[in-house]
C-alpha cells in the first residue's frame, strides 16, 4: 500500500504565494478554546487553501461559471491505475508521454511522477515549477483516462496568464471557455500536490482516491495505491 498525499501542516506553506496554513482559537466574550489560554477545551478555527497547502483534487468547477463540486464527481472507490516515473524539469511533453508505459492505456487514473526525493518539505512558491503540455492532456483524455493525479502544484505553469490550457485540455473545454457545457469531459478529475514514495515502482495498481466531505471546486484528498489484484 502506498499513501500518496501530502500532510496539511500548519505553517509550512507549499505554493501559490500565500503563507501555510493556520489555526486560532475561538473566542466567545471571555471564553478561549485554546486549554493552554485557560479554556477547558481546545475549539479551533483552521484556515487552509486547498489548492494551496497540500494533495488536492480538482473538478471541472476549477475553471468554470458553474458550481461544481468535486465531491459530486462519483469517483468509483476502486480505480485502475498506472505509475509512471517520468523525469520533468521544465515541461512534460506529449512527446515523452507517447514515449512511456503511459501510452497502454489499460488504466482510468495515471499517477505521474516527475520529480525525485522528498517532496513533503518543499516550497514551491515563486519556482516556476514544471508543468505538462496541454496538448499531452488532451491526449489523454482522448484515450479515456479519466483521473489524472500528479507531483507538481499544477499541471500549468506558476503564471500562465489564468489561460490554465492544460486544465481545460484534460476537461475537453475549448481554451479560454468558462462553460461547464463545453466540457467533453466533465467527470474527469486533476490531483496535484501528490509524493509517490520512492519504492512504488512502475507499473498498475489499484486507487482508492478519498476525497474530504466538504463542498469545493478542490478539496483535500488522499489516494492510496494497493498492489493490482490483492483487492
């Protein structure tokens, strides 16, 4: 088994310019929920962004008018999935996806692991991290995967202009469409802010991808990979 997801921590900011995330006590009159100020009991408020501070997956509501949450996706509790260690210093390709264990198929969800070491202690504020080419998602979506999970902050670039092409590429939105109408794709998941562990080698598993019962475009997430057949 292997436990994808980033940890929430508080103040360990982990990209798109703005702090970590924090909690504080509530206070009601001269009450504290905070026991080390005096309260008989710890009630803290917690501020995060999902997008922001830890593994998260998005729906089609990322980048359009409409309400849409991820929660209401209906992602199966079991999806066929496929590893792929795929190195990106600058931008993953279409053509190095075409190159690579990607371009079976015989997945619903790809994991992509693009970079190495740990990644549980990284900044990735004002780095301009790698992103994928959107021209490689559309591919995919094309070919019928339908849950796209990743070890970058975004699938696009730290600016981009808000185009967010590769997002809209997986979705099948025409580029700078808002319209969840337009998507060909809308029941299509982006994860990002992923660690695959060093050891989970190439190759299928199974996906349990637990999104948390919240409403959202993103919410916080947690995939776990078991080992294909032992499920």
């Amino acid at each position: 088994m292997y436990d994808l997801s980033l940890l929430v921590e508080f103040g360990r900011p982990r990209a798109w310019y703005i702090d970590g995330p924090r909690r504080e006590p509530v206070r009601l009159g001269d009450w504290v929920g905070d026991v080390n100020q005096g309260g008989g009991v710890n009630f803290f408020d917690v501020h995060f962004n999902p997008h922001a501070h830890g593994t998260h997956t998005e729906s089609l509501g990322h980048v359009v008018r409409e309400t849409r949450h991820a929660v209401d996706l209906g992602i199966s509790p079991w999806l066929s999935a496929r590893v792929v260690r795929i190195p990106a210093p600058k931008l993953l390709t279409l053509e190095a996806l075409r190159a690579s264990p990607a371009a079976l198929f015989d997945y619903e969800a790809l994991v992509l692991a693009t970079q190495e070491g740990d990644l549980s202690q990284r900044d990735w504020r004002q780095t301009n991290p790698p992103a994928i080419e959107p021209a490689a998602l559309a591919w995919l979506a094309e070919h019928g995967v339908r849950h796209l999970l990743v070890d970058l902050p975004s699938v696009d670039p730290e600016e981009d202009g808000g185009a967010l092409a590769a997002h809209r590429a997986f979705w099948g939105l025409p580029l700078g469409s808002q319209s969840a109408s337009e998507a060909r794709y809308p029941g299509a998941s982006i994860t990002e802010l992923i660690q695959v562990p060093t050891d989970c080698v190439e190759g299928r598993y199974k996906l349990n991808l637990s999104l948390a019962p919240m409403q959202g475009d993103a919410v916080p997430s947690r995939p776990i990979l078991f080992p294909d057949g032992n499920v």
